[in-house]
C-alpha cells in the first residue's frame, strides 16, 4: 500500500515526508547539542578557497551530515542525507560551496566578509552525533609596502661623517598585518629591538661610511600573504650632505667695503 500526505496543498509520498522529517529533526537536534569539538582555526585569502574538514573519531561511519553558518547569520549550505550530497540552500554561499564526497566543505571564490564561525553535525549508523565548530577568518592579501626615509638632525654627540635615519614602512588599506626588518648584504639579518618604534613600522638606524652599499628590507605579512620593499638609506645621506653644502655655499657673499662720502 502506498500512502500519500498532503501538507500545504502539495501532495507528498509517505516516505519522502518521513525523510524530510528526519532532515529537519537533526537540524532542531543539532540546535541542541553540545560541540563535542571546538575552535579549530581556519585561514583564508580574498578570491581563494578554504576547505573547511569534516573530523571522525575512528570508527565512526558517518550516515548524515549538516554543515551551518553560525555567524554572523545562521543559515544553512550544505547536507549529506540517505547517500545524497546537496548544497542547493538559499544563502550568501549559494553556488561558492561545494560539499565533497569525504563530507569537507569547499567555500570559493572567498570574501572579505565570509569570515565567520561554521558547524558541522555527523551522525554515524548508529545514531551517535557529533559536532564540530570552525572558525574562519578571511584576509587581504598583502600590497607592496612603500619605505620613506628621514634624515635626523645631527646632535653635539654624533660621530663625524655618521647619519642617523627613519626609516618608516606603510602598507596601503591593510588591516591585521605585521612590521618587520631585515638587514640585507650581512651575514646577521637580525634587527635589534630597541630601534623600532610604532609596532615595528619605523626603524632607526645610525651609518657610517662603511655601510653604502647596506640596504633595508620592511616585509609586511599577515597570516596568508607577504610582500616587500627595500632601500639603501645612505643614498639619502648623501644626498642631505650635498643640500646642506649648497646652502652653506649661497649663505657665504663677498665682503665689499663702502667708500665713504
């Protein structure tokens, strides 16, 4: 014998609607439990892809699956139920998800705004359920820093034929990266501490005469790019040195003696 159910003036099989009452009971039931795994820590870049993992404890065969944004809005994008993958929810991933066939879920092209945290719900053959929250966090990449060079003004104490410089790195509309310096043409690339100011962005440094051909590098990262700039600061020591000579040359006029009358 076979039944037929109408619900809502459309007419559905018996066994269909026993389906879609399981899907939606294990989504209220997934609403409900506790994650039994938490936090792992997903990194993306704009316009690349992320595949967020579906993780079993051994010997747990999984029958369905239910992956979910938690946030910032809850909605559903993927499932695996009764051997059918589906991923053809309304939702702001609708057409950049992909579910594969070990229950991982692949989100591209990415957006700056997909971060977020996911969930996904497995339940094994023998009604066991298990949760596991991913928490993505999608970046910029990188653009090419620019290094600016300032020449400080010369104390009472300064070496003869020394130069002090700032050297001052900044990355264009990038958010959550990170500063940091290199010393090119030596055996130690390692910059000291005590002259970096603003979180790494600047760096003073003091040349002398054996250091023209050293040169500067300001790489900026952040957790899936990097890039750089470099510089050889001496140059502009050099070229304040001859400034401060014409100057010193146009201030120096002939002394002429007037007759007097």
């Amino acid at each position: 014998m076979f039944w037929i159910l109408v619900v809502e003036g459309v007419c559905l099989p018996l066994r269909r609607r026993m389906a879609v009452w399981s899907l939606w009971s294990l989504l209220l039931w997934g609403a409900l439990l506790p994650a039994s795994v938490t936090g792992t820590q997903v990194q993306g870049q704009v316009g690349g892809s992320v595949l967020l993992v579906a993780e079993c404890a051994p010997g747990f065969q999984v029958r369905e699956a239910i992956w979910r944004s938690l946030w910032p809005s809850e909605e559903l994008l993927a499932t695996f139920f009764r051997g059918s993958l589906e991923t053809l929810y309304h939702s702001r991933f609708l057409g950049r998800a992909q579910l594969h066939s070990n229950l991982s879920l692949e989100l591209q092209p990415l957006e700056f705004g997909d971060s977020g945290n996911f969930s996904v719900l497995l339940v094994d053959t023998g009604g066991r359920a298990q949760t596991q929250i991913l928490q993505l966090k999608v970046y910029d990449a990188v653009s090419r820093p620019v290094v600016q060079v300032f020449i400080a003004v010369p104390g009472d104490d300064q070496p003869p034929n020394t130069c002090q410089v700032f050297l001052s790195c900044s990355a264009p509309n990038i958010s959550d990266i990170t500063y940091s310096w290199r010393r090119e043409g030596t055996i130690d690339f390692s910059i000291e501490s005590q002259g970096l100011f603003a979180d790494g962005q600047v760096l003073r440094v003091s040349l002398g005469p054996g250091d023209k051909r050293v040169a500067y590098s300001c790489i900026v990262s952040n957790p899936v790019s990097w890039e750089s700039a470099t510089v050889t600061p001496w140059e502009s020591c050099h070229q304040e040195a001859g400034k401060k000579k014409n100057v010193c040359a146009d201030r120096v006029a002939p002394e002429t003696e007037n007759p007097l009358v």
